[in-house]
C-alpha cells in the first residue's frame, strides 16, 4: 500500500497543451523534474498580449465545476440509432 497522499498523486499528472488567446500553450519537464509554461503565438503581437497578461496578474482558482474542452457534456446518453428505412 502507499503512503502518497491525493496531493502528491496529482502533483504528477500530466498536463496537455492549451490555448490561450491566440498562443498554444505546452506544459513542459525538463530533466531535473520542473515544470514551466511555453507559449507558441501566431504573430509578435499575440506574444506580447500573452506576455502582458501573465506579467500583470494571474489568478489561480480552484472550481470544481469548471468544464473542460475534453470532457464530454452532461446529460443523459443518447438512445439507439434509428433503424435505416428500407423498401420491401
């Protein structure tokens, strides 16, 4: 049995990538085990917007509400196909 805590356990999990405003963002490891933010922006000016934003003030809130783009709507599941018509 281990001795991790739900925090630790979730301190390892895998980020993907994401958009933010015009940029794509990538979570990135190096060798020594840290973590940074990198941002791939369509023009100069996309980068400097981005950049301007995180260098003014970020806000790290936990929702345990918030929708993710990657997780399936709710709602109930959809019922069976509909039988295609066919000429006798």
């Amino acid at each position: 049995m281990s001795n991790e805590t739900n925090e630790q356990q979730h301190s390892r999990t895998e980020f993907k990538g994401f958009q933010f405003g015009r940029c794509k963002a990538t979570v990135v490891t190096t060798e020594d085990g840290k973590r940074h933010i990198e941002l791939d922006c369509q023009s100069k000016k996309d980068r400097d917007e981005a950049a301007a934003v995180l260098e003014e003030e970020s806000l790290l809130r936990v929702n345990p509400k918030v929708v993710l783009d990657d997780t399936p709507p709710a709602g109930p599941p959809a019922g069976p196909p509909e039988e295609p018509v066919t000429e006798s």
